[in-house]
C-alpha cells in the first residue's frame, strides 16, 4: 500500500508505504488545542515507512517528548512523534492524504478527555453546505 498526502498550499508533501499499524480517531485536549478542532484522525506507521517527497515541515514541540510537525507556510499540520510513548511510530494526520477516504478509523482513543458534547455528533441535523 502507497499513500500520498500533504499540506493545504502545497509545500509539504510525503508518502506512506507499506500497511499502517493503526487508524484512529484521538479526542485528548493536546490534539484539540494543536487543530483547533473537537477531534482528530490520526495513522500510525512505522517511522521507515514515511518518506518526505516535497518540502520539509517544521517542528514544534507541543509537550514533553511531543513533537509536532506542520507546514511553515500554510500551518497545515501533518505528523505527531512521541518517543517515549510510541517508539519507531509516526502519526499521520489523516486528513492530509490526497484520498482521507481511503483509510476510516477503526477506534478513538484518549475517550476520557472526549468532549461531553461530541458522544452524540453524528445525532445532530446534516446540512448538505452552508445554510442559507
């Protein structure tokens, strides 16, 4: 399996060979405050398997061992590296493929700083675009 994502503008671009070890949807305050958003999707992959085809992403580090990677250009973040904790592994924002679809997560995790409101999401109206 070979996957290709990157940034929003285009700078950063990488990709991912072989069979990702995990996909998952993560709801810690870290993820949150990092994105901006209630959520995120993540793909786990051994280190090796990810490859820089374009550009080279910043790193800030978040917290502790955590290092974040993101575009210096547009902000679009893209990998999550914690040694201590996952060793070997890089996250992948799974949102940045060029095809988000290809890959559905299979659990979420860090469920106990899950917001209280985000248990019921999917029951909210759908709107097909903005309202009117």
């Amino acid at each position: 399996m070979a996957l290709s994502g990157g940034c929003h503008c285009g700078a950063v671009r990488y990709q991912i060979t072989g069979t990702p070890k995990d996909v998952a949807l993560c709801h810690c305050v870290d993820c949150r405050r990092n994105s901006g958003a209630p959520v995120m999707a993540w793909i786990g992959c051994a280190e090796e398997t990810l490859s820089m085809t374009k550009g080279t992403p910043k790193v800030f580090k978040s917290s502790g061992a955590t290092l974040r990677s993101f575009c210096g250009d547009c902000g679009t973040g893209l990998f999550y590296r914690n040694a201590e904790i996952l060793p070997g592994i890089v996250e992948v924002q799974l949102a940045t493929l060029d095809d988000a679809e290809v890959l559905p997560p299979t659990s979420q995790i860090q469920v106990a700083e899950r917001l209280g409101w985000m248990k019921r999401a999917h029951e909210l109206p759908e709107i097909q675009r903005f309202p009117e």
